[in-house]
C-alpha cells in the first residue's frame, strides 16, 4: 500500500494546531496521524476529498479518522440530530468536511492530487511521519516452493543466526537484511489474505507471487493473481525452482503476461526474479527488489501516536486465554495499552514478539502476540488503543453499528439498478465458477459484451470447479456476486456466504443467465424464485430392488428431509442432478420428514447413477 502526504499553504493552518490525517489514495490503504480540531479553510487552499452520494456518520468518521461523536457535534452546529447509524446525503458531509480543511467533491471525480482523503498536516508533526518496514505477504500455487522460499529468506537473518536459529512462534516475523527490517505475514494462502481484506484490515504493501519455474502459472497462481490485483498492491513475482532441468522461465513470463501481469522487461511495472529456494539463489535478489519497491512507496507511519493494529491469527488458549497475533500499523503499542479489537476489549498483560521474547513495546510494522482480550477475535480484525474503559465501550458500539451497516449494503442482483442509480455502485462485479473451461470461456465472452449506460459487468475472477471459501472471501472484499454454472457450493461455503451476505448464484444454460445481468442492469429484473436448503444428506449405501429400482441408504448429516423437497446430487463439489423425491423411508416404512442424525432410505425419480459418498441437498422453493 502506497502512502502519501499532501501539505498546503501554511496560510490554511495555525503553528499550534493539532490534526488527526487519513491519506488514502487509489493505490493505498489509510494512514493516520493525529486527531484534528475542525477548522475552516478555502476551497482552493484544501485538498479534496470524494464522497458518495450518502454515508452513514460512523462511516464519515471512519474515513475522516475521527470518533463518531465528534462528528455528531459537527452536525449539531448545522441544526442536525443525528446518530451513528444516520443516513448523510453529500450536501450535509460537504458541510461537516469543511470543518476539517477538506473540499469535497462527488465520488468518481478525479482530485488533482488523486487522494481520496487528504488533510493539510502541521510541518511540525510531519516530522512525527517515519520510514517503516515493508510489509510482505506470500501467495502462489500449491507446492510451487512458498514455505521453502520463506525458509531460505530467514536463513538470511543474521540475527536469528546469532541468537542460535529460528523459532518462530506466531504467524508474522521480522527479519533484518543489510540493517533493514522486512515483515512477512505467514498466511496459509490467498484466502486468509482476502479474508483480511474483506474486513477493510489491508494490511500488506507488497505481495511476492511465487510460480515455479517448471509448472508455470496454474489454477491456484490464476486466484492468488486475482487476489492480489484487487488488493492493489504492487506485486514481484518470484521464479522458483529455477534449479530444476525442464525450467522455462520465458513460458512463465509469457504466461504471467496473459493474466495482466506485464513484467518489467517488457514495458511492464512488475518485477520478476528467477529464484531456487533449495539452493537459495537469488534469495538475497528478491530481498533487494522488496527494499527497492518499498523505498519506492516511502512507507512512514507516526510513531508517536496511539497505536492502531490488525490482527493476523488468533486462538484461545487453554491456560493463557486470548491470544491475538497483531501487526502494528500506526503509533507504538505498549504494554497496559487499554485496546479494542473488533468487539472484544482487554487490557495488554504481556506482549511477545516473533522470537518468543517478551517485550514491553512494539512499533509500526512489527508484529506481536498480545494476552488481555475478554473474546478472541478474527484475522482480520482492527486493534486501536483507547484511554480507558468507557472509551473502549463507545467504540465497540460504533463499530457493532458499522458491522450491521456493512451487511446491509451488501450487493444483490434485485438491488443492483437501485444502488447503481443512487450512486452507489458503478459496475457489477462477478466471480464466475463453472463445471469446464470451454463453457467458462464462453460465459466470460459473452459477459464481456454486457454494457448499459447504467453500468457494466466487471468479472473479478473466474475458474472452472465447485465454488469455495476463498470465493466468498474474494466476493466480501471486492463487493461482488457470485455465479455458479452447473457447480454448487457445499453447505457450509453456502453457510458462510449468508453469514457474509454473499449472494450465489445458480444457472444451468447460459443466456438465462446472461438476460438476468443485463435486466438487472437496466432495472428489469423481475422477481424471481429463491431456493431454501433445508438439508444435507451422504448417501452410505446403494441398494437395487427389482430390476431398475435404487434405494440410497442415506445418513441425515444436517437439518432435514421432507417427502415434498426438491434434491440436488452432488458429486465432487459438482451438481450431476436436479429433481425430486420419489420415495421417502425410515426402515420399511414412509416417512414424511427424516431429521438430521438419522438414516432413511431415499428413492430419486429419474435418477439411478447415485452413488456412495453422493451429497444430496434438499432444498424448497419459494417465490422472493
């Protein structure tokens, strides 16, 4: 993540007064320096800021980094009562963002210094902003060499050398090269990254592709691509296993070109270092080209604030209680710090960095485990340091407030036209999965040609096979549907995307699904049908009675059957069939209803291809 400073004419300010700043720009994520006293300040002299056309005033003081009770007070000066969770349409947030020396203009105008948040900072406490390590997250294929490139990039510490080897304890680590320090987060893939992401915690500044050198960019380097491109994130691609006989380091480029990533070389802006983490060549290379990139993007944050984090993992311990691994992203956490993370609240007993030593303070960029939470939160979630106990309740008000709000303007297709229209919403952003690349191929195709004056399809990712966690996490984080072609998720990915307010999906021929998008671009979508699974079954045995008669002896893993429901047959993470029960059985005898934790037998009209280890979802259907 990119940051910026932007100063302005010293006439716009006083030498004494004090600011709390966000800069976020197209490319970076938000950083903060200290809180602000409002203040009145020319058009021409501010820096701008782009609203949409309403926010709520816990998202006006989210952006603007202020508590929401400042934001309150604001409006009471104009004659407006509002709370947290209050609708502002863009007049009003002019108004209050004027008293902080911001001009706002409509959302989707380009401000000159193309910072979304920009607020004029004292040269005083400029000086407050220092360089930070950079931090760095790896993605890549499976088995392409990510965890053994991490081993050969800690071999390189001098210093775990001379405390006598690694043992890294938590999930994030430090290691210092040519006396500068690099932090890595240790994610087990894209989806905990994107899972970061989706709760606004955008936390890496550099993702480091890993792509083997024999195999090339696979279906898992495809997502991790995807993945990253939405971060917005500069990327450096790491060749490995250039060791190997049938390397073709050429192919990976040319690869790595159809997926959008132009490397430097040829005319591109990513670079790409040949790599062998086995033998560690070109190990030290990438260190460089990590450093380069972040003396690039001059990564400062204010030390001198209170501190404001995310965290990476976190787990209950059986002795200790909560325990939360955290990266510092602003200001320096102490020891007795009072924090909030997410909705729990705590006191800081003892912090613990990567080394497993205990210390009693932790600047920007370093990560640490914490012990003194009442609840143990999820990757993903902000810490901010508090004065006291009151203050923390307030916040975890606010941001209960913000959570719901989040989940209320979440996309669906039946409300795609009202948010494009009221601004909302530019484009309709998609993850398409299918059964088959050819029938991928031709959905993408003709999704691209989708174009209204009202918006356009934008396909975030796409890939054949059934639909994932790391597909509901991408969706989250990028606003998006997902669209399932002849693949159904399981029940719990589909669990998971309504804890989100995800919405999937389901087509089986592709221009029903092509005329759905572009009718609920144009505001014509009618109401449609909306199917409720209401159980989930694993078929254990197959029996044949008679000639042609199969009997599924079926175990009722989750919810219910029902004589009336429809069934779906799942294989492999993909629908083979859709239809309706013809028989219904406990032992001999018809049932009506089998619930979970029972056995039945189960008898589908039309279909006797079920198989052992078959999924069958039961599922009604009722008009939405």
């Amino acid at each position: 993540m990119v940051k910026k400073k932007i100063s302005s004419a010293a006439g716009s300010r006083t030498a004494n007064s004090r600011k709390r700043v966000v800069v976020k720009s197209e490319e970076a994520d938000i950083v903060e320096v200290e809180e602000v006293e409002p203040q009145t300040a020319t058009a021409t002299e501010s820096p701008s800021i782009n609203l949409p056309n309403f926010m709520t005033v816990a998202q006006l003081a989210e952006v603007l980094r202020v508590t929401s009770v400042t934001i309150v007070k604001q409006l009471m000066r104009h004659g407006i009562m509002a709370n947290v969770t209050q609708l502002l349409d863009y007049e009003t947030m002019s108004k209050v963002v004027a008293e902080f020396g911001l001009n706002a203009q409509p959302d989707g105008v380009q401000s000159e210094s193309k910072d979304i948040v920009a607020a004029v900072v004292p040269d005083s406490e400029q000086n407050n902003m220092s360089l930070r390590p950079p931090i760095v997250t790896i993605l890549g294929h499976v088995d392409h060499g990510k965890t053994s490139l991490l081993d050969a990039i800690r071999a390189t510490n001098v210093v775990d050398k001379e405390v006598g080897g690694i043992t890294q304890s938590i999930g994030a680590y430090q290691i210092e090269y040519n006396d500068q320090k690099v932090t890595f987060i240790d994610t087990p893939g894209h989806e905990a990254f994107t899972a970061m992401r989706a709760r606004g915690a955008n936390v890496t500044d550099i993702v480091v592709l890993v792509v083997a050198a024999d195999d090339g960019v696979m279906p898992q380097t495809v997502e991790a691509i995807n993945h990253a491109l939405a971060a917005k994130v500069p990327i450096v691609v790491a060749i490995n296993k250039i060791d190997k006989a049938d390397a073709d380091l050429d192919k990976v480029k040319r690869q790595l070109v159809e997926r959008d990533i132009v490397i430097e070389e040829w005319g591109g802006d990513t670079i790409v270092v040949p790599v062998s983490a086995k033998e560690g060549t070109g190990v030290t290379d990438l260190l460089e080209t990590l450093l380069l990139v972040a003396e690039v993007a001059d990564l400062r944050a204010d030390w001198e604030v209170q501190a404001a984090g995310v965290v990476v993992e976190a787990e209950l311990h059986h002795t200790k209680g909560s325990l939360a691994t955290v990266l510092v992203q602003s200001g320096t956490l102490h020891v007795g710090d009072h924090i909030v993370v997410a909705q729990s609240t705590g006191r800081i007993k003892a912090m613990t960095n990567d080394q497993g030593i205990r210390i009693n303070e932790a600047g920007p960029s370093t990560p640490v485990e914490i012990m003194g939470l009442d609840k143990t939160p999820s990757a993903g979630d902000s810490l901010e340091v508090v004065s006291n106990d009151k203050s923390a309740k307030t916040l975890v008000q606010d941001r209960i407030s913000e959570e719901s709000l989040r989940h209320e303007q979440s996309v669906s297709l039946s409300t795609l036209y009202a948010k494009i229209s009221a601004g909302k919403l530019r484009d309709l952003a998609l993850i398409i999965k299918s059964d088959t690349q050819g029938s991928l191929e031709a959905i993408c195709d003709v999704l691209a040609t989708i174009e209204t004056e009202q918006g356009q399809v934008k396909i975030i990712h796409s890939g054949s096979g059934g639909i994932t966690e790391s597909d509901v996490a991408l969706a989250v984080a990028s606003n998006a549907l997902i669209v399932g072609f002849n693949v159904r998720a399981d029940r719990q990915i589909e669990k998971i995307a309504q804890s989100e307010s995800v919405e999937v999906r389901y087509y089986r021929i592709i221009y029903e699904l092509v005329e759905d998008l572009q009718k609920a671009l144009e505001g014509l979508l009618e109401p449609t049908l909306q199917e409720t699974t209401i159980g989930n079954a694993e078929v254990r045995q197959v029996f044949t009675s008679g000639k042609r008669t199969v009997i599924a002896g079926c175990y009722v893993t989750e919810g219910k059957v029902t004589r009336a429901s429809s069934v779906r047959v799942i294989r492999d993470g993909q629908e083979i069939f859709n239809g309706t029960l013809k028989s219904l059985k406990r032992f001999k005898d018809d049932a009506r209803e089998v619930s979970s934790g029972y056995e039945c037998g189960i008898r589908i009209d039309g279909f006797d291809e079920v198989q052992e280890s078959d999924t069958l979802s039961f599922f009604i259907v009722e008009a939405k």
